[in-house]
C-alpha cells in the first residue's frame, strides 16, 4: 500500500548566500539500544534482528540509557531483555523527544544496526509490530546509501535543496523522502502508511560539497514515530 502524506511541509525557497549552514541547524538523535548479554565495546560492525514483546516505560535513571529521554524495556523470545532509548535535539538545541506508546505485551520486530568509523558510531534501529510499524530512526553519515524499507514505507535520500558556505566548505542540504512525503532539511510532517498516522523527522540531511578539513561527510539523521 502506498504512502501518503496527510499534509506536505511547504519547501521554501532558501536564496544561495543567505541562508545559514545546515551544520548551524541540524538537529540530533541520540540513540541508544543496549542488549544485556552483548557487549559492544569492540564491535565496529554489526546487525541484530529479533522479535521481543514490550514490558513498558523506564525511567532512564534506573536503566541502561540514563542520558535518553524516552527509554522502552522489552522481553526477547529467545531470552534475555533489551532497552530501547531516544532522544530528539532540534536545531535550536530544545529537547523535541516524541513519546511512542508501546501497550505492553505488544509483539514486535526489533532491528539494530551498528557501524563505527572515522566519522564516529552511526546507529539505525526500527520497531515494527503485526499491525505495522512503531518506530525507527538513523544516525548515519551522509554517504550515498540505498533507500531504508520500513515495513513498505521507503526513506531514500533525495534532490539537493540548497547550498551554504561552512566554516569547513560549501554544505549542500538535500531531502529526504519518507514514502511520498518530501521534508526538507530540518523539517518535519506528517503521513499515513498501512492506515497507521506517522510523524517523521528530518532532523540534519546534508553533505560537504567542497571540504578544506579532513570532514568530508554530513550526517543524514531522521526519525518515523507512529502517532496517537
């Protein structure tokens, strides 16, 4: 089933010049998916897929993520727990971390990615029950990479939107497509896929065009919350 927009962000029209740097407005997504019988600490690459069923809200303080705003608890199938914890920061560095009210007992497919590089640890994770999905979000460098399927809701990077000198080079903002719902760089909307109400975020999509630091990447940070 296809996805469509319940409303589109308008795009402006940013003039060459005049606009600030993406790196000045980008938002972040802290991200934090801790297993309690995997230890992390040497891993550079790697990917876990495992259906859990949620056991509800955690105080961040009394849990594995003490430093997210939003930490969800579940049970693993085949034994063990796993904690889930995000965090939204906007451009404007105001705390924007979006609830998502998993019902305990909900039976989900977790799925966690992990890379580390140069440019530091990258982080994609989704949530995705039998009625569609919940939640996923990417923290990655913005290295042309393939379209993210989402239970049939495809996120791809998209054209480039507008350009701006930055203390280390030219950045180049581009969009980011979340099913048929174009968000510029820094911009948020709302869709509906599977008839399941999404919020999605565009939190930083941008790329150095011209680079005088070792820096040659940009981050592409996004978030897709099921809404109430």
């Amino acid at each position: 089933m296809r996805s469509t927009p319940r409303f589109l962000v308008g795009l402006a029209s940013v003039a060459v010049g005049c606009a600030p740097p993406p790196s000045e407005t980008s938002g972040h997504l802290d991200l934090c998916f801790v297993q309690d019988d995997v230890d992390r600490a040497s891993m550079e690459e790697a990917r876990f897929h495992f259906e859990a069923a949620s056991v509800g809200e955690v105080d961040p303080e009394l849990s594995p993520c003490p430093s997210m705003t939003e930490v969800r608890r579940f049970e693993r199938r085949d034994g063990g727990a796993v904690w889930l914890g995000w965090r939204v920061i906007d451009g404007q560095e105001r705390d924007r971390t979006p609830m998502v009210d998993v019902p305990i007992g909900t039976a989900v497919q977790l799925t966690h990615e992990i890379s580390v590089s140069e440019a530091g640890e990258h982080n994609a994770v989704s949530m995705v029950g039998e009625d569609g999905l919940w939640f996923a979000g990417k923290d990655w460098s913005a290295e042309p990479m393939p379209d993210e399927d989402l239970d049939g809701l495809v996120v791809a990077m998209g054209d480039d939107e507008y350009a701006a000198p930055g203390s280390c080079g030219r950045e180049r903002a581009f969009l980011t497509h979340f099913g048929e719902l174009a968000l510029g760089h820094g911009q948020d909307g709302r869709l509906q896929h599977n008839g399941i109400d999404l919020h999605a975020h565009n939190l930083a999509s941008w790329r150095y065009q011209r680079s005088v630091c070792a820096d040659t990447w940009g981050p592409w940070t996004w978030l897709v919350v099921r809404t109430p």
